[in-house]
C-alpha cells in the first residue's frame, strides 16, 4: 500500500486514491446491505427521543466499515474512527487522520421506506475532509471527491452539473433552500429553527422560492453541490452528517458558513452550518450568507 507526504501537515498521508477507492467499495457494499433490509417504524429503535431512530442495518453497516476500515489501515485507524453508532460522550474529531462514518444518513426516511437515504463517508485530516463518499443505493446516486480533484456524480460526471450555474445575485427571493426539523424538538434551539422558517417563506422578508427537507444531511449537501438546490441551513448534525458532503460541495466549487449569524469559518464538528452551491466567480455567494443570516433572530447553542 503506497504511501506518501502530500502536505496534510505532520500526517504521512496514505494514496487518497486508493482510500477513494476503497470507500466507494464499502459504499456499495453497505448500500447492498440497506437494500437487503425489512426495516419498519415497527422495528426500529430510537436514541434520544421518538423520532431519533436506529435500526439493526446503522448498527450493521457500521460494523462492516469499522472492521474493514480498522485492518486495511491499521497504522491510523485504530483510534482514529468516529462513527454515528459508536459515538460516545467526549469523543472528538482531532487533527488525526480519522474515518467520519453516518452508515445510514437519513434513518427515518429509511424506516418509512422513502428513497432519500445514504451512507456517507469520509477521510478527515487535520480535522477537515481530504476523501468523501455520499452513496443513495435506492436511486443509484453516487457523490465522491477527493481534496483537489473535484467532485463527481456517479464517478463520471463533474458537479456542478450546470456547467456554468447562475449567479446568486437574486438572494433569496429566487432561492430553493433545503432545511430540516431535527430530532431535538423543544427548546431554545427548536424555537429559533421554526422563526427561522417563519421568516424565509414570509412574504416581505425572505420569501424563498420554497424550502425542501430531503431527510438527509449528506444528501441536502451533495444537492448543493450538484446545484440542484441553492442552500442548505442546518443545526443540530454532527462531524459524520457532513464530512462527505462538505468536501463534495467544496471540490465542486460552494461554499460552508456557519448557520448563526457571523460565522465564516465553521468546522466540521461545530453542528451548524450554512451549504451555498456554486456560481460563476462566487457572485452572490457571501451576499446571500449574509442576507440569510438576517433572518436568523438569535444563535443556536449546544451543549454537547
């Protein structure tokens, strides 16, 4: 297994080619595995309240990749895996080379047998993606990228998929902007989300062409970078939500802010980000940040 330094800091950086390569397999291989599966509202479990589910298959596919992960790159693997199933209080994303794992983004579109799911998985290295897969096997979507060599839909096909996406100089009158309701569903954090909403689709102050919730952090994000949606706010997500899909969306030219007010430079791990895809020159990107951002009356907070 070929090795190098590419410049990722102090880190010896292994083939990003090759750990490209090696996920898409696993990629696959886990979407087999969620379209093999019965699971139901029946079935599922749930974390941390009713509509944070789990199933047998996220246990699953997280094993399968773990396992895998763990003995093809036993040099930085071991310790250096975060995973949604196996995540525990404390555990945190460091400058070491670290395998960012959601085997099933999206659950309970899963659960209810919606198409909208995904396996999502990165490389991270000083804490930001380098390699990232996003696989929806229900409708044979295929995001990938690796850090300096663009992005792709089904391995072939460069995102954008416009070759020349219009500007963002409208703002947000002429916006198709994604958002999500969350698990968490009370609170400070709940109540800021909904006057959010609120303010987008009002007329006379955002009034957005309209809002979708696709279910799936990771594929809200690959849909900014494919262009087929302008934005994505979000928060609440964690580091294994949005690693793929912020390098994808990054390599095919959008850009990340955060999704409280101010913030341009947020990390993978820092749960609230704002997804702008691409445009000619970047015209109206950071204009429409910040016009979103004023229709944002306060700050998310989070504890953990």
């Amino acid at each position: 297994m070929a090795q190098h330094t590419n410049g990722h800091g102090d880190h010896p950086d292994l083939d990003l080619q090759e750990i490209h390569d090696c996920l898409a397999q696993l990629a696959r291989e886990a979407g087999e595995m969620m379209k093999a599966a019965t699971p139901s509202t029946q079935t599922s479990g749930s974390k941390k309240n009713s509509v944070d589910l789990v199933t047998e298959t996220d246990r699953a596919v997280e094993e399968m990749v773990s396992i895998r992960l763990r003995a093809r790159y036993p040099t930085f693997a071991r310790g250096s895996f975060l995973g949604e199933e196996t995540y525990q209080p404390g555990m945190q994303l460091t400058a070491a080379p670290t395998f960012v794992v959601d085997p099933v983004d999206g659950t309970v579109n899963f659960v209810h047998g919606n198409p909208y799911v995904s396996v999502s998985l990165a490389l991270c290295v000083d804490k930001r993606p380098v390699v990232g897969i996003v696989y929806n096997p229900f409708t044979s979507m295929f995001y990938s990228a690796i850090k300096g060599r663009g992005s792709f839909l089904n391995q072939t096909i460069p995102l954008p998929l416009k070759v020349e996406p219009a500007p963002l100089t409208a703002g947000l009158r002429s916006a198709l902007v994604a958002v999500e309701w969350g698990s968490d569903r009370l609170g400070h954090n709940w109540d800021l989300k909904l006057d959010t909403f609120r303010n987008l689709g009002q007329q006379g102050r955002g009034m957005v062409h309209s809002m979708r919730s696709l279910g799936s952090a990771a594929l809200n994000f690959c849909a900014v970078a494919a262009g087929t949606i302008d934005l994505y706010w979000e928060a609440g997500c964690w580091a294994w939500d949005v690693a793929a899909g912020w390098l994808i969306l990054e390599e095919a030219g959008g850009i990340v802010a955060d999704a409280n007010p101010g913030g341009w430079s947020p990390t993978i791990d820092g749960r609230t980000y704002m997804a702008v895809r691409a445009c000619k020159d970047g015209a109206g990107q950071r204009e429409i940040v910040q016009e979103f951002w004023k229709l944002v009356p306060g700050r998310f907070v989070f504890d953990d």
